[in-house]
C-alpha cells in the first residue's frame, strides 16, 4: 500500500511546490482500498485530505497510507492531523517524517494522542527521495541544485563558438520530460550567447509556467535572445550586479518593459541568489550550463546532484566540461538512452 502511496506522490511531481509531492492512499477496515490521491497544486487540499474525501464515511476504522507525516499547522489549509482524526481512522502508517520545522512529529504525536495507532519508516528511503527536492528547501532555505551537461566522449560541452547537439533524440525526450518536472532552469551568460537557447519544454506536457534564471553578472547578453521571447511558457529572471545594472540601465529598462524580471545583487553572491529563489517558492533547481555556472556553484558547495549526458561525438577541442561533472563515483546510476549514457550521482560534501 506504502508502494501504491509513491506511486501516487510521482503523480505531483512538478505540481505542487512550494508544497512537497505527496501521496496517500486510505484502506478500509476490510483491507480495500476506499480512496487515494496526490497533493493538489498550492493552496488545494493535501494528499491526507484528498484520499480521505474520496474515501467518505469508509475510512472510518480504516488505515491511512502516507508518504510524509501528516501536517499539524495552519498554512495556506488547516491541519491535516485534525481531518485524519475527524474522519475516524484507526492506524497511520507514514514512510518518513517532515523536516519542517513546523511539524517535525509534532503530527504524528497528535495523532498518537488521539488514540490513532501510528507506524514510521514504511518505504522511508523512497519516500526520501521523492521529498529531497522540498526537504533541502525547508532545511537550506535554497533550492535543490542538479548539475546538467552533455559531454563529448573526449571531455568537451562544446566547441566554444558555434552551437553543437551533441546527444541524440531518446536523450533530448528525457531532458524534455525533465524539464516539465522541475520548478526551474539557470544558465549562465555563456550558454545564451553560443546556444542561444529558448529553455522551454517542448513535446512534454507541463502544468505550471517554467522558470528560466539567467545568470549574467556583466550584462552580456542581448535583447535578441530568443529566451526573451518565450515569456508565455514562464518567468525570465536575468540576474546581475547593481554595478553592471547601473552601467548597462538602458538595456535592462528595456528588457523589463518586455516582462522579464531583473533583479540585481551587491555582488556575485551566488548565496543570496539561491535564497532569493528560495523565497519564490522554487524547490528544484536544473543548471544546464555552463561549465562557469557549474564550478562556481560548486565552489559553494550548492550542487546537489550532477547529471551527465555521455555522448559518443568527439569534438577534438573546446570548452571543457566542469570539474565537478567529471568526478563520477563507483555507485553512480547510469541509464542507456540510443546512444548516449545518463549518468547521476549524488553530491554529498564533507568538511
């Protein structure tokens, strides 16, 4: 049932945030299942809530599945604990505890209070995965940072002054899919001034606008990047320096009277940069480029995840790719996509 409760969280993903994606499902006394469901974009009804609507008066003395504790405060929607005991069911069994702050097994000590028997780890390194996205965001106050790149089978991202594709149609549909899932894109300056690309998801179905953050501390890149002309599909946010705003006024008024958000920071404090965005309600973070981005987001220990596309193209020289995306480790997971590889592996810093 824990499994089936999953199954039900993937259903949220790229959905809900700032909310994690969350599954429930409800069983009655009988063992069948009486109604399940996955949180609601922000503001609707969580997945506690949403399965025990749907089950009705059958949940009573039944056992609710669900793949985080269940919330005990008041935000955009009451507590959910309080909907849990009013609908009469006997036992939750829940995969992990909240990380926030707010919560933090007060729920389930509510819910043990209330005379509802309560089980804890059902599934928890699943369910881990599917909430690290919102628990690196309730705990960092940043959002969760994947690394992306596509590297040539000898070491380069691409020639450096011309546009390349370098991986092949299976590969580009999941980096599509992946970008209908996540809460938003950053590129650096470099990657729009050579790719010129306009960093939509195309030919995978998004629920949501998609954020695009352009990195861009000198100014560099023109009004006549086609990114600017893809505001319909989400925000474009150019992010530089005061000093660089101040310089180049002109062209950033202009590009506002356009729609795109300038925001400027003191410096390049990549930093306040990410809980800015933190504070957007932007869980899930993809750097596709480029290498710059990559190794300063590094140098601050703010990559969570790298994501590698190992193609078998050979460029013979260019732009090499970061340091950080080629230290791949013994346990990464790797997934055959045509002809390319996907590699992923997981960023864990030590002091």
């Amino acid at each position: 049932m824990m499994d089936r409760a999953l199954a039900w969280a993937e259903r949220g993903r790229g959905r809900t945030s700032p909310n994690p994606a969350v599954g429930a499902v409800v069983v009655d006394g009988d063992g069948i299942v009486v109604g399940q469901g996955t949180t609601e974009p922000a503001g609707g009804p969580h997945a506690e809530v949403v399965a025990l609507e749907r089950a009705g008066s059958r949940a009573r003395g039944g056992t609710l599945y669900v793949t985080l504790e269940p919330c005990s405060h008041t935000g955009r929607t009451g507590p959910c604990t309080e909907r849990v005991v009013a609908a009469g069911i006997r036992r939750v069994v829940a995969a992990t505890t909240d990380r926030n702050p707010r919560v933090s097994g007060q729920g389930l000590a509510f819910l043990r209070a209330h005379g509802i028997d309560v089980t804890v780890g059902v599934r928890e390194t699943e369910a881990i995965a599917q909430l690290t996205p919102f628990f690196t965001w309730i705990t960092r106050r940043r959002p969760f940072v994947t690394a992306k790149a596509a590297v040539s089978a000898d070491g380069f991202v691409g020639p450096g002054d011309r546009p390349v594709r370098l991986t092949g149609p299976a590969a580009d549909r999941f980096f599509q899919r992946q970008r209908a899932e996540i809460d938003a894109i950053a590129v650096g300056s470099g990657t729009v001034l050579v790719d010129d690309p306009q960093l939509t998801a195309r030919g995978a179905f998004r629920a949501r606008p998609l954020t695009r953050v352009i990195v861009d501390w000198r100014g560099r890149v023109p009004a006549s990047a086609r990114v600017f002309s893809t505001l319909g599909a989400g925000p474009v946010i150019m992010v530089t320096t005061g000093r660089t705003r101040h310089h180049l006024a002109a062209h950033f008024e202009a590009l506002e009277r356009r729609g795109v958000d300038v925001q400027a920071f003191d410096s390049r404090d990549l930093d306040a940069l990410m809980s800015w965005l933190a504070g957007r309600g932007i869980l899930s973070l993809l750097v596709e480029g480029g290498p710059a981005l990559h190794d300063a987001l590094a140098a601050v220990r703010f990559v969570d995840r790298v994501q590698l596309a190992a193609t078998p193209v050979r460029l013979g020289a260019g732009v090499k790719a970061a340091a950080i995306t080629q230290r791949v480790p013994a346990d990464a997971r790797v997934r055959q996509l045509g002809d390319d590889r996907v590699i992923e592996f997981d960023v864990h810093w030590t002091d």
